[in-house]
C-alpha cells in the first residue's frame, strides 16, 4: 500500500516542475554537542536539504547551519527546535514565493545579462559573442555531459605567443544561478571593456582568459524543468535509484574524505572515483593538458560571500599561504569598495568547513598556484533564491575582485 503511494507520488513530481510550496529555509544555532545530533537526526528523518554547510556531518556546536524542509514537516521541525531550545529563525518562509520573486518574469525571448538564463539560451550566446568578436573571443568544446550536452569554453583574450592564463569556471552545482550569471557578465565586460577601459585591455593584451559559462550543464537544465534546487551532476549511480554526484567533490585532493560522503543518496556523494564524472574529467583534462601556461584557477560558486583558498580538504596551510591570504584581501578590499559588501576570505578548510575532492584544492596540487573559490552573494536571506535585481551589483563587484586577482597573476606569475 505504501510503496504504491510513493511511487505514485515520485510519478506525479516528475510529471511537472517541483513545486516548493510551503517549504522552508530554517538558520540554526546550535550550541551543544545534543543539540547538533538533534539537528543531525532530523536532517536523517525529515530529509533535511543543507544548503549551508551542505553535509551534515560537518555541524557542530557554535555553528549556525541552514537547512530546507519539504512542507510535510516544516512545522515538525520548527516545533521540535522550540521544544529543544535550538535558537533558530526562518530565512524563507515560502520557498515557491521566494522563486517566483527571484524572476522578474518568465518570458524569455532574448539572452539578458542581468536576468537568469537556461541553457539554450547560454550556448547560442556564447556562439554569438564569438561570432561577433572573432579578434577576442573563440568558443570550443571541452567535452560532453553525462547526458551527452556538449561543454562550451570560450577563450578570451589577444592573440598571443606564450600568454599566461586564467581559467574561470561557473555552475559546477546547478542551483547556483548566480554563479552561472557571472560568467556570462564577465565576458561581457571584457569584451565591451577593450581599448576603452585600460586596464581590462592590458590585462585582455597580456593574458588568456578561460571561461567556462556552465560546468553542470545537465543539473543546471533540470533545475529549470524539473527541480530548481538540484545540486549534482545527472549520472546514474550502479546499485542506486539515486542519481548524480557532487562535481565539487570528485576531484583528486583528499577525495572522499572529510566533507564528502561515499553514499549516492547524499548531496555531497564524491562518485566511485576521481574524476569519474565526464564533466570534472573534461575540465581536469583541460587544465592538465593546459598546465605551462594556467596561472590562476577561479571557480565561482554561491552563496556566503567568501574568497577562499587552499586547502579545503585539510587544515593544513598551502606552501604559498601568505601570498594567497594577501591577494585575497586585496581582492576583497576591491569588491568591497563598490557596494560596501562584506567578504570573509581565508583558507576554506578553517574558513568555511573541510570539503574534501575540491576543484580548487585539485588545480592548486597540480600546479596552479592562485586557485580561489568565489562564494557570490549573499548570505543567507535569499541564498539560492536570489533575486534578479542582485545579479548586476553581484557581478560588478566580483569583477573587481578577479580584475585584481588577475593583475597581480600578471605582475607575479
């Protein structure tokens, strides 16, 4: 009988986008060790969503945790952290209102750099913007999906002998919009910005640029038809109805240690292997093949509003601590200037939380010396909700961060 209810249930919700009516985004502060199992037992029995940290077995006391909970059991959970003292607030008392706010409007006829755009709408941009600056942009395939969707990169820059260059990636979790938005912005800026701004057209004279507009190219597309707060990639797991893994936790740098978990169910799952995803297989493979002349390793994620840095698989400091902890803070200040936004920056292990098989930690062990994980904004109000009219502010003070980044990369690379 019950089996015959749920497997009508998980029919239905495929049948349609997921609707997140009545669900809630809950920050939680725990402050002892049976407070944290507490949290940590709901998170198995309500099947808690981590959106920060995102893996339950990093909670611990004195750390606030963000979490989403189905409707079925928002009121269980809010009723169960009043009855246990837990301090807690709601961040979003709607999820599904939240995400309609967050889109100015459904109707999208034409790619917008300060609205959220699908894939589709992606790729023929970025065929587009290389059609139509062929002296700065060229576009090229850096691998398919697991579904078979090819990986578009494009190179930005003057052509050049021996250039540096900088590898900036976004949308390695699908339900990062905002990171994905970056990309697109940063291109855009370049492109418009050279031989009227100075400094981006000696930066575009003497440097490469790599970017790559969305990594997650399948789970960024079923965010948009199926499920918007999708986090994996798309793959089959062997021996599993769960689908995906962690791309940011399949990389060989601690792989499968603290911060990532070996079950298929769990959002942080860091596959069968290494690289065992085409996705992080095609990007490793790239930068391997790339290694002499990839300076700097940027990849763009949401939310927190941190610069991080090496090591996030383990508390101990990079060889070149002080030389990243010191280009972070100038990124930092630079970002901050314009809108008055607060970063944290530092090492992620100490930073944020341990996070084993990260790509940052990955290019920095191959080579790459300037390897930081941006953590867009913002810091919880809206987190992956954010809204539209925060994608330009968002960009444009990012911008000024990798500007900075990727100046002192020419001067000292």
């Amino acid at each position: 009988m019950w089996t015959i209810l749920i497997v009508a249930c998980i029919a239905a919700v495929s049948a349609e986008p997921r609707n997140f009516h009545g669900e809630r985004v809950f920050r939680a502060f725990p402050q002892t060790y049976e407070q944290t199992q507490l949290i940590k037992s709901l998170g198995e029995h309500a099947k808690l969503d981590f959106w920060a940290p995102d893996n339950v077995d990093l909670l611990e006391p004195g750390r606030q945790v963000d979490f989403r909970a189905d409707r079925q059991v928002s009121y269980d959970v809010q009723a169960m952290l009043e009855q246990s003292g837990i301090p807690f607030e709601i961040l979003i008392d709607d999820l599904q209102l939240a995400l309609e706010k967050q889109r100015d409007s459904n109707i999208r006829a034409v790619h917008s750099y300060e609205k959220y755009n699908d894939l589709d709408t992606i790729n023929a941009w970025s065929a587009n913007i290389a059609a139509q600056n062929p002296t700065l942009v060229t576009r090229s395939q850096l691998g398919t999906s697991y579904q078979g969707r090819p990986l578009y990169l494009l190179k930005v820059g003057r052509s050049g002998a021996n250039k540096k260059a900088i590898f900036i990636d976004c949308g390695f979790h699908a339900r990062e919009w905002v990171s994905i938005a970056f990309c697109q912005w940063f291109v855009k800026e370049a492109v418009n910005s050279y031989g009227v701004n100075s400094q981006f057209t000696n930066l575009l004279n003497n440097l490469d640029f790599y970017v790559l507009p969305v990594l997650n190219v399948d789970g960024y597309v079923y965010t948009w038809t199926t499920n918007r707060m999708w986090r994996k990639t798309r793959s089959a797991n062997q021996g599993s109805t769960c689908i995906g893994t962690d791309p940011n936790r399949n990389f060989n740098a601690g792989w499968c240690t603290a911060g990532a978990s070996n079950r298929a169910c769990d959002e942080t799952y860091c596959g069968t292997a290494p690289e065992s995803e085409r996705e992080t297989k095609a990007l490793a493979n790239f930068v391997r093949a790339n290694i002499g002349s990839i300076k700097a390793y940027l990849t763009i994620h949401s939310y927190s509003q941190m610069l991080l840095f090496p090591y996030s698989y383990s508390y101990a400091q990079a060889k070149d601590h002080v030389e990243l902890n010191n280009v972070a803070k100038g990124a930092v200040d630079a970002l901050t200037a314009l809108y008055k936004t607060k970063y944290t920056y530092g090492p992620g292990g100490a930073t944020i939380y341990l996070a084993a098989g990260g790509s940052d930690d990955w290019a920095y062990d191959a080579g790459v010396k300037y390897s930081y994980t941006f953590e867009l904004r913002d810091t919880g109000r809206y987190g992956f909700a954010l809204p539209e009219s925060q994608i330009k502010p968002t960009c444009e003070e990012t911008l000024l961060a990798v500007n900075y980044i990727a100046n002192h990369v020419l001067n000292n690379a």
